[in-house]
C-alpha cells in the first residue's frame, strides 16, 4: 500500500504556548523555556501517511528530546493544549506518544528475536531496494527519511554518518517521521522512522475510527523543527533534476564548479 498524499503537510494553528509557526506553517520553535511545545498536524493522516520533521536547532542546558506520536484528540476540542505531551496528552486518553532518545529507539520483540536466531533472512535486492522503505504493506520513498548536513567541507563525511544512523537521532539535521500501519478491522500499529530506518511498532492495537493526528513535542533540548514533505507518487521534474545532479558529483561542494543557476545549486545543496 502506498499513499499517493495530495495534501501539503503543515502544522495545526492550534499548538503549546511556547511554540511558534513560521509563515508557511511547516516549522515550529519553542521560544522559551523547556515545555509547552506540543503541536499537531494540521490534517489527520491517512493511512501509511507519514509525517516527517527535521530538527533544525537545539537548546543546551535541557534534559530530554523531541517527542512524537499519534492521537485522536482534535486539537479544535482541547479547552487548553496539555504543557506536556507525556504525561500529560497521554492521561486524556487516545493518545499514543514516544520519547526519543540519543540511543534506544529500535522496539526489540522476543519473537522476532526468537525467528531470527533459528532462521536469519537473507535479504534479496530488487529494483526497490534502495528506494523505498518498507513497513508491512506500506511503501515510503526513502529520498527525504535521511538527514543530511549543512553544506560544508566535510558534508559528505557527515551524511554518510545520518545514512548508517551512526549519528544520534536527536542531532541537527536529523528527520524522524510518524505513521500508523492498518493490521486488521479498525486497528493499526504506530511506526517511528529514524533518518529511513524502521524503529518497530511502538504503540500496538490503536483504533482507527476516529482520524489520527500527528503529535510533535518540541521539548527541552529539541528548539526548533521543520516539516519534511514526502513525495509519494512520480517524482517532480524539480527532484529528478536534483537527483541526477546528485548523482554524478562527488559531494554537494562540488556543485560550485558548475555551470548552474544560483538557485538549482541552492535546491540541490540544501535538499
């Protein structure tokens, strides 16, 4: 399954105290203290729709990191947004958040522990392989799930460190995503995405019945964040260019030596 998303991802105008939009509605800042961060999407998601941010700046001085999930509150029906998205969203019920962490994300269950000892998977390439993510049934394009660095002399050291998820999830730059994935009548799993890795199911069991918003809490050390969108469909003539410049250079650097307009090199630097 794979959603072919139409609609241009932003956050909800109804969010914590301390959060502020940017004029296109696609990234939000905590501009003081260390709570009242917790925003929403602004449309709930459909199914194996995943809502994909990129941290774009932290705060020192903080214990704890961005926080993301999913609920069934309609930010609309809240009387005040909770200050905390754990425990505070959570104890109103229908709502199922995850704390990232520098180092533990990836859910472990004993079953799959357990097949994996008695028969390791041998993993086939087929021509989707290294383009699209798979989780059960759903299908996501990996082109943005990965972080990658600020331009810079070694960037491209740098970005194959957010390719291997070598760098911690709560650094700059880095894109972590949310989705439910359907199991059965009225049910879903909620995935968390790690720069184009699978965590695992993270909340099990969640009903779908009512529409699913995502949940992101841009708490203590996490400052800033900024909506990612996933095309999910054929890809624009814009990202094929991009591409296959990508393709054929060395690093990102190595773009201005060419020929290109200012601005391409810019798309092709930064996304």
């Amino acid at each position: 399954m794979e959603p072919f998303s139409d609609q241009f991802l932003e956050f909800h105008p109804i969010h914590g105290t301390n959060v502020r939009l940017d004029y296109s509605g696609t990234q939000a800042t905590r501009v003081e203290s260390f709570a009242n961060g917790v925003c929403f999407s602004k449309q709930p998601l459909k199914p194996g729709e995943i809502f994909l941010i990129e941290i774009e700046d932290k705060e020192l001085g903080w214990c704890g990191h961005l926080r993301v999930g999913l609920t069934s509150q309609d930010p609309r029906s809240l009387e005040v947004v909770p200050e905390y998205s754990i425990p505070d969203l959570t104890d109103l019920g229908n709502s199922w958040v995850f704390a990232i962490t520098r180092n533990h994300n990836k859910i472990i269950e004993d079953a799959e522990v357990l097949e994996e000892e008695a028969a390791p998977k041998v993993k086939t390439k087929t021509f989707f392989t290294d383009t699209h993510l798979y989780i059960d049934s759903v299908r996501i394009p990996r082109d943005k799930l990965v972080g990658r660095s600020r331009p810079g002399r070694f960037s491209h050291i740098l970005d194959d460190l957010y390719k291997t998820n070598a760098l911690p999830p709560t650094a700059r730059r880095s894109r972590i995503g949310v989705l439910y994935v359907p199991k059965g009548q009225d049910l879903a799993d909620m995935h968390i995405v790690i720069n184009g890795e699978d965590m695992g199911a993270s909340a099990k069991g969640i009903p779908t019945i009512e529409p699913l918003y995502a949940v992101v809490d841009v708490f203590a050390a996490t400052k800033c964040v900024r909506i990612v969108q996933v095309e999910y469909g054929f890809s624009s003539l814009q990202t094929l260019c991009r591409k296959t410049i990508q393709k054929h250079i060395v690093h990102r650097m190595a773009l201005d030596w060419l020929e290109l307009p200012e601005a391409l090199k810019h798309y092709c630097k930064y996304e």
